[in-house]
C-alpha cells in the first residue's frame, strides 16, 4: 500500500474507451488517483459521481482524475456511460 508521498509505480492500463494510459502520460503534473472495489455497486457510484460533480473545478486546475478498478474496459465504459462519468476509468 501507498503512503503519502509514495511515488506511484510506473502503471500503464486500459481505460473505458480502449486508449492506453501511462503514468508517465502524467509526468510533473497533478492528478488524482482513486481505487474502487467494483462498477455499479452504490457507495462506488456516489464516489464517482462526486468526482463527475466537481469535475469542471478539476479541469480549471488541469488536474484529470482517473478511477482504477479490477473491472473490464467493457464495464467500464458501461459505467461511464449509465452515469455520464467525465472520469478517465482504468482497468
């Protein structure tokens, strides 16, 4: 588990839309990075639909948010789809 102030290890992952993404993509910027059980499942829901309410306040600080989940691309893009989820979603 990371700690505070742990750099993250290199990373690269399919989002909902089949694009690859690469921590590096990310390099010297600031970002959030969230973890999440499962698609569809309530208190995931409300996580990502918080981040999606606040997501304009995010893209005026240039600060993308990426949800990281065990689910498939497939999920995935259904997820965002049902919820209209701005977020970028990796599997």
């Amino acid at each position: 588990m990371l700690t505070v102030g742990t750099k993250a290890p290199e990373f690269a992952r399919l989002d909902q839309n089949g694009q690859m993404v690469r921590l590096s993509d990310f390099a010297g910027k600031k970002f959030v990075l969230y973890f999440y059980p499962r698609d569809n499942t309530p208190g995931c829901t409300r996580q990502a639909q918080g981040f999606a309410q606040h997501f304009a306040e995010y893209q005026a600080m240039n600060v993308p948010v990426i949800g990281v989940s065990k689910d498939s691309v497939a999920s995935h893009c259904k997820f965002a789809q049902k919820y209209d989820l701005p977020l970028i979603l990796l599997s």
